[in-house]
C-alpha cells in the first residue's frame, strides 16, 4: 500500500470539506460547493487506485455521509453571512395581519345589511351595502352583476354575502 496516495486521498475529502464550508462565508454562488463535489470524486477515485478495499470503504462512507452534509448545509445556509444576504426573509408574522381591527370592526357591522352586487361575483368581487363600496367574497354559487346580496360573515378580510332569494 502506497501511503502518500492514503494521505492524498484523505487530502482530498477534507479539501472538499473546507471548500463546503468556504460557500457558507464566501459569496460564491455555488462554485464552492462544486469545487467541493470535484474533491470528493477525485478522493474516492484516488482512494480506488489504492486498493479496491480503501476505494470501497471510501465510496461507502462518501454516498452514507452525502445525504447528511448536504442536509446539514441545507439548513444551516440561511443562516449563514451569505445565505443572510443572498436570501429572501419573508415578513415578520408578527406585524403581518389581513385586516386592521377598525375594517374587521367595520365589516363585522354590516353583517345583517343587504345591497346589491356591483360585479359578478365568482366567488370574489364588489358589492355596494349601505352606500359603501366593499370587497365581498359569495357564500354559495356565483352572483350576477346587480342581484340583491346580503352579508353574512367576515372571512379573510372580506365580506361574505349570499344572494337573497326573492
């Protein structure tokens, strides 16, 4: 056995597993983590020119681990000073609400109150009740273009309005 091919050949798993670990700081958009791919499949492929039991050992522990640092660094990359940077932070759920509590107020008042729908409504669309303007979603089927509605509920900041019968 040529020990300097082991040494090279370990060499190289871990030259692959610091340029993993470069991508998580240096803002190379993914050349790292190819850089790193190369590493590892020229280590396994070294460590096959060794002897055929190395390069098995190599393999075996390259496709068990595979799964479990790219899993890792799934995970930890949004956290990372790059992933910081270069990802998109959705709102903070927090400060994030459909409807003011006034317009839910407002909406809740006019349950009860009839008017007539200024769209059609298929489900979503406009309806004039009490000389107001609101955006009103149908209960049931869809409502034509100036049938008599009535409002029923408030749901997602909307108003929910059924057709009424006559």
């Amino acid at each position: 056995m040529n020990v300097d091919l082991i040494v090279a050949s370990i060499l190289l798993f871990v030259g692959a597993l610091i340029s993993l670990l470069a991508e998580l700081v240096v803002p190379a958009h993914g050349f790292m983590a190819i850089v790193s791919a190369a590493f590892a499949i020229s280590g396994v492929i070294l460590s096959f020119i060794v002897g055929p039991g190395f390069g098995m050992i190599c393999l075996g522990a390259f496709l068990i681990l595979t799964p479990f640092v790219i899993t890792g660094f799934v995970k930890f990359y949004p956290h990372s000073p790059v992933g910081r940077r270069v990802l998109l932070r959705g709102p903070d759920p927090r400060k994030v609400t459909a409807v003011s509590k006034n317009q839910q107020i407002e909406l809740t008042a006019l349950i009860g109150r009839s008017g007539a729908a200024i769209t059609t409504l298929r489900p979503s669309g406009t309806g004039l009740i009490d000389g107001h303007r609101i955006a009103c979603m149908s209960e049931g089927p869809i409502i034509e273009k100036g049938a008599p509605i009535r409002a029923v509920a408030v749901s997602g900041g909307q108003l929910v309005v059924q057709r009424i019968e006559s």
